[in-house]
C-alpha cells in the first residue's frame, strides 16, 4: 500500500527574540547565537539615590524593563554592535565574560570596547564598511550607516564642549564611565547583511539615509527578513514604505523602546503599518514581537482548499 500524502512541511530558517532596544538574540543554523547591540537595563542601580535629574528620569521612562537578565541570555558566540552609544553596548563586557564570544564592533570605536569593558583584544574583531566577513556560522557584509539625530530632524545642534554631552547614558546604564562612546557611536555607525548557513539573509538598518542603504542592498541582497529603527517621527504609512523599497518578505522594528516616550501603543501602530501593506498588495509582513518570548521564522508548504 502507498504511503499518504503529506498535509503539510516546513523548514526552520531562524530562531529570534527581541530583548531590548536593538538588542536582538539569534539562534543561527548549527546552534550558535548572535547577539545584535547588546542592551539590556532594569534601573534597579538608580534605586535610592533620591531626587533623579530629568534624564535620568527619561531613562527610567523609555528603556528600563523587568523580568530578564544576563544570564537569561541562552548564549553570545558572536556580539554584533552597530554603534557604541551605551543604549547599544552596555552588557557587552558582562557576556563576553559568560560566554567568551567574538565581538564585531566598527573599526574605530573596537579599541575603545575592549578598554571599557576589559575585553581582550583578541576577542574583537573591528568592522569595516565594504567588507564581508565569513565565519564559520554566518556570513556579514557591512554598509555605511548613519545615526539618527534630533539635531537633523528638529533643527537644533549640540556641540562637543557643551555640558553633559560626553555621557549619553553611561553613567545611568552601569557602563564604565569616563569613555569615548557618545561621539564614537554617533560618527561611526553601520548597517549590515547577515547570511545564515542556510541563505536566510537579514538587513539590520538603524538611523537615517535609509534610502541610501537600499542602494546598497535592495537590489543585489533581496533580503528575507529586515530588522529596520522604527524612528518616532516616522509614520505607519512611511515605514511601510520602507519596506516595499526593501523588498523584504518579513519586517521587524529597532529602537522602538522610544515609542514609551509618549505612551504610543505600538501593537495599533503595526496593525496600521500592515494595513497600509494590504492596500498596496505588497506581500510581505510587519511584526511587533513580544519582548523575550522566541519565535521561529520558518518557510512552509500548507494544503489549501482552493
């Protein structure tokens, strides 16, 4: 007698989680993890210090969360930093000492890492914008980038000798302080193409000219899944516009802690941006995942009754 037919089949192309700002943990094909900007805070170190300045009380509001921790962390053979401002990077040195990984960091901001979070140098391995690197988990290819500033956006400018501006969270993140990450992370910033084993390929995109980094990438990569900065100013009907520019199949947001800023709901928001989708047919999807909870991003075969 001969076997049934199958109902149904699916392949496992990525397991993902969101943590916290850009802050994304990755299980790659074969079971290593990837860690993009590693960020995680709770607040709890600005507990009892009485009167808290305005920043810090801004701080609290937009990226203080509960209910994980370093060690909630499956793992980190690789951590991936776009940029080093402390909203990106302040756990790195608390991973690399529990799982001893390779940390990929922009070219002129690497020496500064492995100072601050007295990593070994061995163990950093500094990024170049044009390059591809090929390790044996994935493969990335590194874009120029550029960080998003209210200064572009809102038309006002802060300098380098003006008061406060060389901190830029340090010292309410826990990151050791004094350090060079508030220029370093604003001049240089990338964007990168990361190719799994098995040809899953994922665009992380933060900051602005996004339009330049569909130049360099829509054409040429057809990325499967985008991992894109939901910037606040950005409305539904723009950022799914950056998604039919991308071309990509799956979108999933950077950044968009800030969203806590003004109490938006974010959830309506995505509903909104995936409407505007529908009404344009565009195939694809965004999504607004639940903080810490895995998803499984797979391809699959359905029996319909059409």
């Amino acid at each position: 007698m001969a076997a049934e037919y199958k109902k149904e089949t699916s392949s496992e192309a990525l397991r993902i989680r969101w943590i916290s700002v850009q802050c994304y943990e990755m299980k790659l094909p074969g079971g290593k993890v990837l860690v993009t900007d590693p960020f995680y805070w709770d607040g709890s170190n600005l507990e009892g210090q009485g009167e808290l300045t305005g920043q810090q009380q801004n701080d609290l509001k937009v990226y203080s969360q509960k209910g994980f921790s370093v060690d909630s962390f499956t793992g980190a053979d690789y951590l991936l930093l776009s940029h080093v401002h402390s909203d990106h990077n302040n756990i790195t040195g608390r991973l690399w000492d529990k799982f001893y990984g390779r940390v990929l960091v922009p070219a002129e901001a690497a020496e500064e890492v492995a100072r601050v979070h007295n990593i070994p140098y061995g163990a950093i391995v500094p990024l170049y914008p044009g390059n591809t690197y090929y390790f044996d988990d994935f493969t990335l290819k590194v874009y120029p980038g550029a960080h998003d500033s209210r200064a572009f956006r809102e038309g006002y400018f802060s300098r380098p000798n003006d008061p406060g501006k060389d901190d830029m969270g340090s010292t309410s993140f826990g990151v050791p302080y004094p350090n060079r990450f508030a220029g370093l992370g604003y001049m240089f910033c990338l964007n990168f193409m990361i190719e799994t084993k098995n040809n899953y390929r994922i665009s992380f995109s933060a900051g602005r000219d996004y339009e330049e980094h569909v130049r360099h990438v829509a054409v040429q990569e057809r990325p499967n899944l985008m991992l894109r900065h939901r910037i606040r100013s950005y409305s539904p009907e723009y950022y799914a516009k950056q998604m039919e520019m991308m071309g990509a199949q799956l979108m999933m947001p950077l950044h968009h802690n800030n969203a806590r800023a003004a109490g938006e709901d974010l959830n309506e928001y995505f509903e909104k941006v995936n409407q505007v989708l529908r009404k344009d047919g565009y195939f694809g999807a965004a999504f607004n995942p639940e903080p810490y909870k895995w998803y499984s991003i797979r391809t699959s075969i359905t029996g319909t009754e059409e």
